[in-house]
C-alpha cells in the first residue's frame, strides 16, 4: 500500500506540475547576450574609503548594486 501511495504521488506531481518555462525577455525589456562576457576594469570606493577593483576579487561571488545613483 505505501508503494501504491508513493507511485501515485510521484504520477500526481508529474502531471499537475507545468513545464518549465523559459522567461520572456522581451517582456521584461531585459536583452538576452550569449555568451556571457566579463565584466571590463574598474575599481570603486569601499565603505572604509579605499579604492577597491575587480580584479581583487577574482574567483569570488560579486553582486553590484547601483541603487539611487546620480
């Protein structure tokens, strides 16, 4: 009984799930590029003041946020 169960879970899941879709762009007004190309050479003040570039943070999870800005 607890196979059954399992089986017809997995087949309710299967069907009542929709498919994947791929995200409209377009809509979005976001422009799609491929391939993904590196960001160029810059460097910005840090929240101590100094001068902080990219290129330190080689290898490392980078979120850029321009919030409000002139």
């Amino acid at each position: 009984m607890k196979r059954f169960v399992t089986l017809a879970t997995a087949a309710v899941m299967a069907t009542a799930s929709p498919a994947v879709a791929v995200p409209d762009f377009a809509s979005l007004q976001i422009q799609q590029y491929d391939p993904p190309r590196p960001a160029p050479a810059f460097s910005l003040p840090d929240l101590k003041g100094r001068n902080a570039t990219l290129a330190e943070l080689r290898g490392k999870v980078v979120m850029l946020f321009f919030w409000a800005t002139w």
